[in-house]
C-alpha cells in the first residue's frame, strides 16, 4: 500500500535489519528498541490490524512469531520474551500495518508484565464473567 512504512520496508524502498522472511511474512529490528534484539513480525500483505487479516495470513504470522521469539532470546542470552500487539490507535498503535513485537527480557530488566498497562488484575465475579464470554462468543 502506498504511504505504509512496513509496505516500503517488505518492498525493500525502506531499509531494515531482516531477521526472517517466509512468502507471507517479514521480521525485522524495530528501530527504536525497547531491549536489544527487539523484533517486528509483519505479514507481508497489507493489513491494518490482527482483525483484518485472513485465516491463512493470521496462521503464518503466529508461525514465525513461534520461530523467531526463541531467536531472539537465544541471540541476546534472554529467558524469556514479551510478545505483544498494539492493536488499534487507541491501544497505541502508531503504524497501520499489523505488527507483533518480541521484545526479549531478562529477570533483572526492570520491565513488568502486560498486565501492568492496567495497574495489575482486575476483578469481576463470575456473574459478570459468564456474561461477558456469552457476549463475546455471540459476536463469533
Ligand atoms: P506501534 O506503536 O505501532 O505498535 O509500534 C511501531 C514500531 O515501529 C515502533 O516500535 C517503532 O520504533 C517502529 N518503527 C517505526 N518506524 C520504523 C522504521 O522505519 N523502521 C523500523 N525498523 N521500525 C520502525
Ligand atoms: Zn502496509
């Protein structure tokens, strides 16, 4: 797609360290590293968020994410790996192209869990727990 920076880095317009490619899939170091070794995995294709891509283009960005994390662990003597997808403006995503970042990490790192977006686990009991997961699976 014209004016997508991943588009012009998959077609090769805008350099990138590349760290794995397969036939629907790119990864590569983000530029602004959260921790050395941080990679992007992209499909190839154009696709705005994890909610747009097919079936098939979804499946092949899992199977290199599942390839490359443990790379990128192992190239940086990390023992473990956070793995995440700002999916939306509003949950931060800065580019329109759908992108997982591994980010390795290492117990001494200072980072925290995901869940500490939120400031930690929440509640809700199991009234409010049954509802939901009927909502959502009414939405499938
Ligand atoms: P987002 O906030 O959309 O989830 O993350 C976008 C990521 O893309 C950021 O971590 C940023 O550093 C990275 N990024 C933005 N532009 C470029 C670029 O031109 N090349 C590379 N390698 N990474 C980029
Ligand atoms: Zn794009």
């Amino acid at each position: 797609m014209d004016d997508c920076i991943f588009c012009s880095i998959v077609d090769g317009e805008i350099p990138s360290y590349e760290v794995y490619e397969d036939e629907a899939t790119y990864a590569f170091l983000d530029a602004n590293p959260l921790a050395s070794g941080h990679t992007l995995v992209i499909p190839k294709a154009h696709h705005e968020r994890v909610n747009d891509m097919p079936a098939t283009v979804a499946g092949a960005v899992g199977r290199t994410i599942a390839t490359v994390a443990p790379a990128a662990e192992a190239a940086v003597d990390a023992t473990a790996s956070t793995i995440a997808y700002n999916n939306g403006e509003a949950a931060g995503q800065e580019v329109p192209h759908v992108h997982a970042h591994i980010v390795p990490r290492s117990p001494d790192d200072g980072g925290q869990p995901v869940h500490a977006l939120f400031g930690g686990p929440g509640e809700a009991d199991d009234a409010e727990l049954a509802a939901v997961a009927e909502d959502v699976a009414g939405q499938l």
